[in-house]
C-alpha cells in the first residue's frame, strides 16, 4: 500500500477532556482521512507529556516514539483553547520537546477562543518561524456553543471554514513536503541545508 502524500500531526492541546477544541480536531482528521491523508491524533490529557527537561528528556523513555511521530509529520495542527491570550501549557511543553523537526513543514492552528484567539495565533505563528517552519496564512478560531456544540459544528458557514482548511492542509502541505524531500537531497544553498546529512 502507498504511503499517503501528506502525513499530518494533529495536535489536542486541551486537558479538557470534553472539550470543543478536540471535537473539532477529530472532525478534520476525518475530513483529512476521506481525501486521502496519513493523519496522526496526539491527544495530550490520553497521552500526557512530563514537563520537558533539555538534560534529561530526550533520554526518556517516551521520547524516542514521539519524535518519531513528530519527524514522519509534513504538517501540524495545533489545537488549544485561549488561555489568557496564550497557548495552553500542555501545548506549550509539547512544542518545547522539538525544534530542528519542525524545518521546512506546515504549522496551522485551531484555537476555541470568544476573542478570535489572535494573540495565540501570533504566538504558534513566532513559534513555527524560530523553528524554520512555514505557517499557514490564516487560522481557525471558534467560541464554544457559538460554532461547535456537544461536538457538532453548528453554521454552514463554519463549516465551509474547517473543509476549506482541510483542503489547505493537504494542498499546501504536500507542496511544501514535496519541496523539502528535494531540498533536503540536493545540493544548492537554501535554508533546508544545515538539516542535510
């Protein structure tokens, strides 16, 4: 069976463990999954991260299969609700975990916010450029009980915004893994050339 073009790390950073953001999150796995891309769920609260520890961390017994995960990723999506203009921490630990696996791949986020969560948005955007990522040039924001309830999304509108990501994810996450395989390869200047071996 051939691997899927696109591989995406979908990413729930909400401890709460009925939470909207996760909702959302699982609908575009699925929405990844019918048009054709690899799709990997890290649920955070199902699979708890320890605070991370530069000395001692990689050296743990959890992280080898994590940056597996992380290094077979194209793309990631984030999702955390807007804890005081800021990512959640949980989120936050997992993004400390890795840098130099985030070069050249696609950041995205989705964020439950009443306040169209720009603030966090900004800061996952920081986030991917100081780790020489690409990043989506939008995001999906939503309050809870406004544009998802119990699980659902609730206006067509909405609706047409998730599908539209979706789309954007595999499009322009394939064209950027696509190109960093080459770059990665090759032999000319570009930034992708310190990561070669």
């Amino acid at each position: 069976m051939p691997s899927p073009p696109v591989h995406v790390l979908i990413v729930v950073g909400s401890q709460n463990r009925g939470s909207s953001t996760r909702a959302l999150l699982q609908s575009i796995a699925g929405l990844l999954r019918e048009a054709g891309a690899g799709v990997d769920l890290l649920d955070l609260p199902e699979e708890p991260l320890p605070l991370f520890d530069p000395d001692s961390s990689p050296r743990e017994s959890y992280y080898a299969g994590l940056k597996a995960r992380v290094e077979k990723a194209d793309v990631y999506l984030l999702g955390t609700p807007d804890y005081h203009g800021s990512i959640s921490g949980v989120l936050k630990n997992f993004l400390d975990h890795f840098w130099p696996e985030f070069a050249g791949k696609l950041f995205a986020s989705v964020v439950a916010s009443y306040d169209k969560g720009l603030t966090v948005t900004d800061q996952l955007r920081t986030i991917a450029r100081q780790c020489y990522a690409w990043s989506l040039p939008y995001a999906v924001s939503f309050a809870d009980k406004a544009d998802v309830k119990d699980g659902q999304i609730l206006t067509d509108s909405f609706r047409q915004r998730v599908t539209m990501l979706a789309r954007d994810l595999r499009v322009y996450g394939e064209l950027l893994a696509k190109q960093r395989r080459q770059d990665l390869a090759g032999s000319e200047p570009g930034f992708l050339a310190r990561y070669r071996s």
